[in-house]
C-alpha cells in the first residue's frame, strides 16, 4: 500500500510542469502572449501538472498574469 502511494507521488512530483522550466527551456518566447502559447500546447501534449513559480519577463505581461497562464494551461484548445 505504502509503495503504491509512493509511485503515485514520484510520478505527480516528474510530471509537474513549471513555468521556469517553460521560459528556460523556450528560447524563443518574446512576450506573454507566446508563453500562453507555449502552455497550450504543453498542455495539448499531456503535462497534466502546472506550476507557477515565477512571473513571465515580459513588457506585455497583464496584472491579472496568473489567472490568464493558468487559463491558457486548463483549456489550451480555446
């Protein structure tokens, strides 16, 4: 039982996906909306888990940045 939780957590812990991760890993991201963009299509391949833990670099990043990321994540095909 104790094993099975356990996998259950290391798989949750390898599939998370962080914002960071994104914006390090996507060289070519030049403002908010291309991070949006970049989500979506994260999400439309199968990450499951998002995290943020930074705020995107950009001029053009809203106030309301938070909820816009997270909404892109949840419904990428929108």
């Amino acid at each position: 039982m104790f094993a099975d939780v356990l996998f259950e957590y290391v798989r949750w812990m390898v599939s998370m996906l962080y914002l960071s991760e994104v914006l390090m890993q996507e060289h070519e991201l030049n403002s908010f909306e291309d991070v949006k963009e970049a989500l979506k299509e994260r999400a439309r391949k199968g990450a499951m888990l998002f995290q943020i833990d930074v705020k995107p670099p950009f001029s053009d990043t809203p106030t309301n940045w938070e909820v816009e990321l997270e909404n892109a994540f949840t419904s990428p095909y929108r």
